[in-house]
C-alpha cells in the first residue's frame, strides 16, 4: 500500500513538479511585467499631458484649414495663372526661377498666401487662372456699357462660361457680327488694342452700293484717317458675290475703322462680319456660340 502510495504519490508529484516547472518562465517574466508598468507608470504619466495634445493638434489643424483656405501650393499657383502646368512649374521652382515677396523659393509644397507676390521667370503673377473665349457674336449685342432698350451686352451670351472677370478685346457696334475674344488677360487686352499690331483680322463688309474698282485700289494703297495713314494688307471683292461684297483683311480690331475706311470713299456700311481674328476661325462656331480656345490656339495668340 505505502509502495503504491509512494508510486501514487510519485505519480502525482509528476504533474505537480511538471506544473510549477511550465510555470517557472511565467513567473520569471512576470516580475519583469510587472516592473515594467511600475517603471513606466511615471513615464506614462509625464507623457500623459504629452500625448493629449496630440489629437488636440489634429483637431486644431482639421478646424484652421478653412481659415486657410485661401493657401495655395506654389506650383498650383503658377498652374492657375496660366503661365504653365504643374509639372513645368515644379521645374522653374527647383531651378530657382520662382519669388515669392522677391525670396527665391526653391521648396517644392510651398504655399502662397493671400497677398504674395509671386514673380514666375521675371514676371509677376496673377492668382487669377486666364480664361481665353471666342464668340461667334450675333446683331444686336454691342461691347457697350450704356443702358440701351434697343440692345444687350455682349457678356450675356457668355455668362455661364466663367466666374473670371473677362472682357471683349475691342469693340463691336451691335450691328457687326463675327469673332469677338473674350480674356482676363489684361496684357492681351492692351496688345490687341495698339494701332500696329502683327496680327490680322478678316472682315466681310456690306455696301449699300457697289464698290469702284479705281475705289479698291485706291483703299489697297492705304487711307488716310484722321491724319494717319493706315495701311491695308488685301482687299477684294468676294468671290461669287455682288460687287457690294468686300473682304477686308487689316491689322486693327477696331470695328470703327473699318466702317470709317468706306464712308471716308462715300458708301455707307451696311454689315460687318469678321471672320478672322488672329488666326482664329468661326468653323464650327455657329452664330450666337462661344467655346473656350484650345492651348495652341492661346499659345498662338500670345506669339503674334
């Protein structure tokens, strides 16, 4: 009986040596888990205040982006000012070719803030993106400012294409028809607008007679308006048409002047209709609608 109670007891001590035995790394390492938190109770508690902030900083950052909002990366910046695209612009920057408040800013993510002046390759930008439309303008529309019962302003027929403050580059009587740009490019707008400009414009006119041939020679040698001679680069009668057909091909966008060439002759202008600007066309432009110029067309424009 002792025996086997030996053996039994024997037997039991197995599993309850065995027991404190798979226990003893557990102990082992308990301490050291317990020793850590106690050695780093103090620690959490000074990084208590430490990471509280943490998400208050977050926050913080959430609830100032709309107050800057009107913060902009640099390249964007460049990008919406129309001088080039993104990637171009990243370029300019890292070559140093970009001031922002006359520093260079080689920093790629800067942001410019309202009120930087930002000076892209020697010239400074605007913040505004150009815009760059043409209207196939119909009668009865004038680029005219006055309050007039009997005509609408031009900007109507492109009200909805843009919140940029554009405006038509020249000026248009609501009896002339045709091409009319509109740009907030304000340095288009005054290249377009000197008397000897490199581009030019096509128009079909309509006299109320026809035209003398010793009359059109006498045009296609240049007129004299107002003391200024002005020279005409073609004038012809259109083809298949009555001879009170003309086209027209000058430098000037100023309509005026066109009429006042054919009245200084003695005819009186019955229609205007310019059907060139600068290379530009109104195929596919149907009368009454505008489209926005493509990137070569703006390119073009900038060029001549």
């Amino acid at each position: 009986m002792n025996k086997k109670d030996g053996n039994n007891k024997r037997e039991g001590a197995r599993p309850n040596s065995a027991r404190p035995s798979s226990k003893k790394p557990t102990p082992g390492g308990m301490p050291k888990r317990a020793q850590s938190p106690k050695k780093t109770k103090p620690k959490t508690d000074a990084e208590a205040p430490k990471r509280a902030p943490r998400p208050a900083k977050a926050v913080q950052n959430n609830v100032a982006k709309p107050l800057k909002s009107d913060d902009i990366r640099l390249n964007k910046y460049i990008s919406n000012s129309g001088a080039c695209s993104r990637r171009d612009a990243d370029i300019y920057i890292q070559s140093g070719n970009v001031k922002v408040n006359n520093v260079v800013i080689t920093e790629m993510g800067y942001k410019v803030k309202p009120g930087d002046v930002v000076n892209f390759d020697g010239a400074v930008l605007t913040p505004e993106r150009k815009e760059y439309i043409v209207l196939n303008k119909p009668k009865n529309f004038t680029t005219s400012n006055e309050d007039d019962a009997d005509h609408r302003n031009v900007l109507e027929l492109v009200r909805g294409a843009t919140n940029a403050k554009i405006q038509p580059i020249g000026r248009m009587d609501k009896n002339t028809t045709g091409l009319l740009v509109f740009t907030n490019d304000t340095d288009m707008v005054r290249k377009f607008s000197l008397p000897n400009q490199k581009s030019t414009k096509i128009y079909q006119v309509s006299l109320d007679k026809n035209l003398k041939y010793e009359d059109l020679e006498k045009i296609a040698s240049g007129v004299t308006l107002d003391g200024h001679k002005l020279y005409v680069d073609e004038i012809t009668y259109v083809e298949n048409e009555p001879k009170t057909e003309i086209g027209l091909k000058l430098r000037t966008s100023n309509v005026k002047v066109v009429r006042a060439i054919f009245e200084s002759f003695k005819y009186d202008v019955l229609k205007i209709d310019r059907v060139s600007f600068a290379g530009l066309t109104k195929k596919n432009l149907p009368r009454g609608n505008w489209r926005f110029l493509t990137e070569q067309e703006i390119i073009n424009l900038k060029n001549v």
